[in-house]
C-alpha cells in the first residue's frame, strides 16, 4: 500500500520520514557563477546578499567547505566533503558566505552558481 496518494505520481518527491511531497521547489534564476579556488589555507567569500541556494561542482579535486551568515572557516578534516567531480545543490541562510579549502595534497577548484 503507498504512503501517499502522491506516491505513484512521477513528481512526488519521498521525504525521509517516508512520506510524500507533491511539490519541487525550484533552484530559482542563475545569478553569479563563480570559480573558488580551495589551497592549503580556508578562503571565505561572500555571496550575493539576495542568493538563496547554489549549485557547487568540485572541479579539479576533492575539497571542503562551509556555509553560514557571516564570515566562514572551512576545515580539511572537520568541514562537508565535495569529491573531485561531485555536485551538490543547497539551501543557503541570509547573508550567506561560504569557505573553502582543498581536501589533501591537491588544490582544487569550486565551480559555483548561485540562484535567487
């Protein structure tokens, strides 16, 4: 028996609780699309004030980041793991500023766009 009278429909969306959610919020409007570089050391930059969630590739390794209102530290042993080639789409909070550092031995790259 389904869940859900949404469960058999293609658009329903499984919550982990496992019920059903009839309805996808949309990532929004491309805004800026940046290319962060994640070293040795954690590098903050600050979105645009009005971006709400963003679409994150790591381009050419494995790095780490953080998210939050103001300025952010990234760790390369504490903070989210993105491996090389791996996307990933969030939600931001207001203000929101993101760090980076290079997950090894490795720089990397974070290709960002951000949606409003």
């Amino acid at each position: 028996m389904l869940a859900s009278p949404n469960a058999a429909d293609i658009t329903a969306i499984r919550r982990p609780d496992g019920s059903y959610a009839s309805q996808v919020e949309p990532l929004g409007i491309p805004g800026v699309a940046r290319q962060l570089a994640a070293g040795a050391s954690s590098a903050n930059t600050a979105l645009t004030t009005t971006c709400r969630r963003v679409s994150m590739r790591a381009a050419t390794a494995s790095l780490r980041f953080e998210v939050g209102s103001s300025s952010q530290t990234a760790s390369a042993t504490t903070s989210h793991f993105l491996n090389v080639n791996e996307r990933i789409d969030i939600a931001l909070p207001a203000t929101p500023n993101i760090a980076v550092i290079r997950d090894d031995a490795t720089d990397a790259v974070l290709e960002l766009t951000e949606f409003l």
